[in-house]
C-alpha cells in the first residue's frame, strides 16, 4: 500500500474578511504560503497583525505573493522579521510596486506610532509600530521576481505559474501544481472593462479553484460610474467646493487620471487643479506609466507603448509634507486624489478633517470599503467621524462611485468560474465578509451545481 502524501490547504487570514490573505499549503514535507497580507479595518482585525504566526515563520519553504496591495503583501516584513528566510515569489511589476507600497507602509506606520505618542491616544505606551521602513527594506531583499506563463519551483513537489489577473499591474492569477493537483487560485480578481489591462485568464484544467468574494453579493454600475464621477465634479466645482477621493495608492489613482483625462479632453468636466497628494501614488504612477511606455505583458494591446493615456493637464503632484498641508490652507475648487482607499492613514485622513465640515465638498468613495474603515462608516451615513483623537463633523457630500472598482463583480466571478474546462472537486470561496462569501456559495451550488467551501480561520482543507 502506497505512502498518501498530505496535501492540505489551511487560511490564516483572508477568510471572513476581505484583508489578511495568507492560505498556507502544505504539500509532503513542503510549506508554502500563498500571499503575505495586513488585516486592516476593525480593530479586532489589526489587532490580528501582532499575534504570533500560527506556525514557525522559519519553517516556510517560500511565500508567493499575488499582487502588490498591502492586503496581500503588507504583513511580509513582520513575518520576515519573525524569521522567515526564504524565497518570495512574485511577478516583476509586483516587486516593484512592493518596493514603493512596503517602505512607505512602515514609514507610515513609524509616523502613526509617533503621532499617537505626542497626542496621548494610543492605548499602549509607547506606542509601537507594526513593523519599520527599515524591516520593509530587508524583506524586499528575499524577492524572487518571475515573468508571466513561465513555469518556476517553488518548493519539492511544487510548482507554479502567474498569469494576468487584470486587477492591478502584475496582478496574478496563480496556477499551483502541488504534486499531481492542481490549484488555480484567483487572488483579486480584475475585470473585463479595465480602461487599459488586460482581462484576466480563463481558468482551464484545474481540480481546485480559489475565488475571491470581496463583491460576491453585488453587481457594480460600472456603465454609469464615469457620468456620476464628471457630475459629481460639476456640481461640486458649481458650488466652489473640492473634491476629495480617498484612492488606493496602486492602480486606483492610475484609472482615476485615466478617465479624468478623457472627461477633460471632451470638455465634460472644467478646468480646475487635480492633486494627486501621496507620494506612494505617484512612484507607482512611474512604474505604470514605465510598463505602458515598454508594453508589459498585462497591459491592453492597443496601449502598449502609450504612457502617455495617463497624462492630465493641471495634475499637480504633491511630494512633501508641507505641500499636502498647503492643500488644506488653499482657496478654489480643486480635485485632491490621496491615500488610503478607505480612508483609513495616510494623507487623506487630514483632508477629511478639514474637508468634511463643510457642505460644499463632495468625498467620492471609489473602491471597496471594508468594515470598521473610516470609508465604510461615511457610507453608512455617519454624522461625525473621528480622526486623530477627535470627532469631526460630516456635513461634505458622500458619494458611493464603487464601480471604479477593479474587483470583478458576483456577475463576473461567476464568469470567470464558467471558464474551467471541466468541474473542480470544489472551489473555496475566499477573501470576502461572510455575507458576500456565502452568497457567491451559494451561487455557485445552485447555478453551477459545483462543491463549493467557505473556509474557515484556521480551517485545514484536504486537495488529495
């Protein structure tokens, strides 16, 4: 009688939320764990960052990173400094969008810890950063960059392939071979109506599949999202207010200028200044515009060889500190496109303290806002938000533009299943609040009649 070998699919994170995706495999003796993510959000989620590893970091064969948002690599410095020494796989766009995204993360993260000293708030003394730019720097250096189809060891017994996503630049939809099975794993899916990546890989032969379900239950209005972005400039502008949209640093801001170029050029929207205020924003703007400049494999045929579609008259880009405090002391219309997506750290957090009072701005959400972000709590309607210790006063527009989306929709998720050639042994339905996930289950149970899984924290999943 043969020897079975284990073969064990098992989510630290990246279950029953939509941040913290860490899926360790284990394949015989290898341990290999697919993406490196920060919980953000609620506190009872970051508060999941500084717990010990559920295994020993040093046991990791390797990590393979999906793409470059820090809910899918920002917890690598804090494993790396735990004592991971291993390889860390990842597409070539993403290594260098993780060599922006990290370092500014623990420069950001060193900034609150500061801020939160000098103002008292914090509920440690002192308060401590998750990690340092300079632990950021030294997990950049286990990088393992890899092109796009090309098939590459990971560890004994396990191989894999990225392959475009068409969420953001170097996004990877990652084909696993562990032993003789099989894994397609989705990472954040993109979209077909991408303005200039391409859609993402059909599935094909797989046993296994690992869907993302951040909107699992929801349809976007990406038809529409564009009109409502140039009327929501207008009647802000008509009322001599600024726009403030809080945009991930990675991609977000990239479409953003792509199609306030368009609206600029057909005299939809007036002329007034565009800021893009965080300088992460605009290092990844350099590599987008570098990978359009020399046609990456992930960029849209008809834009290769076009940096030049995200070039915008009046972007006035904003570097240091006192310049993004100018942009609070400045009179005029503006648009002010700075970070975080959720609004929750970075730069745009003061604009909303100083934005938010006043009736006559508008704060235009334009992605994903997950649960117990300040974002989240301004679409639900709330009346005051606290910042810095303080509560300030919402009397801005609020303005949901969540088809700027690159997450694929439950209508495209389910697409996108439809494009494996013949029926997994089931798909685990990942990366969502148990909401979306359970509705894209059951989904896929009733139109696909496919086993479908939503794992569970800690949950350890048989492939053999």
């Amino acid at each position: 009688m043969g020897t079975v070998t284990p073969l064990t699919l098992t989510s630290f994170g990246g279950v029953g939320t939509v941040t913290g995706s860490r899926h360790l495999l284990q394949c015989g003796t290898s341990r290999v764990l697919l993406d490196c993510g920060l919980f953000q959000g609620l506190r009872e989620l970051r508060e999941r960052n500084w717990r010990p590893f559920p295994i020993d970091p040093a046991s990791l064969d390797a990590i393979v990173i999906t793409h470059a948002h820090l809910d899918h690599c920002g917890y690598l410095p804090r494993l790396v400094k735990q004592g991971f020494a291993g390889p860390v796989y990842v597409t070539y766009d993403t290594g260098k969008l993780m060599s922006v995204v990290l370092p500014d993360s623990g420069r950001l993260l060193e900034e609150e810890a500061g801020y939160a000293n000098r103002k008292g708030y914090s509920r440690h003394q002192p308060a401590l950063p998750l990690y340092t730019e300079d632990d950021a720097w030294a997990a950049l250096d286990r990088l393992h960059p890899v092109g796009f189809d090309v098939p590459f060891g990971v560890a004994p017994d396990v191989e894999a392939t990225f392959q475009p996503a068409g969420h953001i630049l170097g996004a990877a939809v990652t084909r696993l071979r562990l032993g003789d099975t099989t894994l397609v794993c989705s990472g954040d899916l993109g979209r077909d109506q991408h303005p200039f990546l391409r859609p993402p890989v059909p599935i094909g032969d797989a046993d296994w599949v690992m869907i993302e379900s951040t909107y699992g239950d929801r349809r976007h209005d990406s038809d529409d999202s564009v009109n409502r972005l140039a009327d929501v400039i207008n009647r802000t502008v008509d009322r001599d207010g600024v726009v403030v949209i809080p945009a991930f640093a990675v991609d977000r801001t990239e479409v953003l200028l792509f199609h306030l170029r368009r609206l600029r050029a057909a005299g939809r929207i007036p002329s007034v200044p565009v800021f893009v205020d965080s300088p992460m924003a605009l290092a990844a703007l350099t590599i987008y515009r570098a990978a359009l400049a020399d046609g990456a494999a992930d960029v849209r045929r008809e834009f290769q060889g076009r940096a030049d579609i995200l070039d915008l008259p009046d972007l006035e880009e904003v570097l240091d500190t006192e310049g993004s405090k100018a942009l609070s002391r400045r009179h005029g219309s503006a648009v002010i496109i700075a970070g975080a997506g959720m609004a929750s750290g970075g730069r745009v957090v003061h604009h909303l303290a100083r934005f938010l009072p006043e009736a006559r701005n508008t704060v235009a959400l334009v992605g994903f806002q997950a649960e117990g972000t300040r974002g989240r709590r301004l679409l639900e309607g709330a009346t005051s938000l606290k910042i810095h210790g303080q509560y300030v006063r919402v009397r801005a527009e609020i303005c949901d533009l969540a088809g700027f989306s690159v997450h694929a929709d439950a209508e495209e998720l389910v697409a996108w299943l439809k494009t494996a050639t013949r029926e997994p042994n089931g798909v685990f339905v990942a990366h969502g609040e148990p909401a979306a996930s359970r509705a894209l289950h059951d989904r896929i149970e009733r139109e696909l009649d496919w086993t479908a899984v939503v794992p569970e924290m800690g949950e350890r999943l048989s492939l053999a």
